[in-house]
C-alpha cells in the first residue's frame, strides 16, 4: 500500500521485495547468487543461523574482522522469516529510496521512477 508521501509526491509504490532486489542488483554477480540463493523459501534452515551469526558478529564488533557492518546483513536475512525484522527492513527500505535512491540504481530527479 502506497504511504502518503508517495501518494504526494507521485513516487511509485515498491514492495519491500522490489527494493531489496534493486539493492541486490547493485551488488558483485558472486554476492548476488549467494543472497539469491538464501532468500529462497526452502533454504530457512541456513538462513536462519546465518543471520543470527552475523547479528552476533555486529554485536562482538570490537573484535577484529567481525564490524557493525553484519548487524544489517544479520536483520535482512532474519526479516525472511521474523515479523519484527520485516518491519525494520521495510522501514530501512523505505528510507533508503527517498534518502539515497543511487544506492537502488533509481534516479533522483524523478522521485525513484
């Protein structure tokens, strides 16, 4: 359902899956398989303890190699299955495409179409 800044402003209404496979896109061809591959239905099995891992990594961040940067990855997989981490991604989502469209591959000018 369009929010009403879209319905202002004329932007394209996305679902959640859309944005996320135009953030995807933008990625290397390897990582693009790989997150392909997990976001398959019938692969919950490793991507749920994967996203739990790297949840854990953001949070041992002091660590060397483990960073902030896998708290993200960790709730993206995790919203596949958690009600909670869907709203959180979709919030993320939703600010992603009206603050920094680029990182979508959308264009600015036009509002993200």
């Amino acid at each position: 359902m369009p929010t009403l800044i879209q319905t202002a402003t004329s932007i394209p209404f996305r679902s959640d899956d859309e944005l996320m496979d135009l953030l995807i896109k933008r990625l290397p061809m390897w990582l693009q398989k790989v997150l392909n591959w997990l976001r398959e239905a019938d692969h919950k099995w490793v991507r749920i303890p994967a996203g739990v891992l790297f949840m854990l990594g953001g949070v041992l961040s002091i660590l060397p190699v483990l960073g902030l940067w896998m708290l993200p990855i960790g709730v993206m997989l995790l919203a596949q299955d958690i009600p909670l981490f869907r709203r959180l991604q979709g919030r993320l989502l939703r600010w992603i495409e009206r603050q920094h469209p680029d990182w979508l591959g959308l264009s600015a000018k036009s509002g993200g179409s």
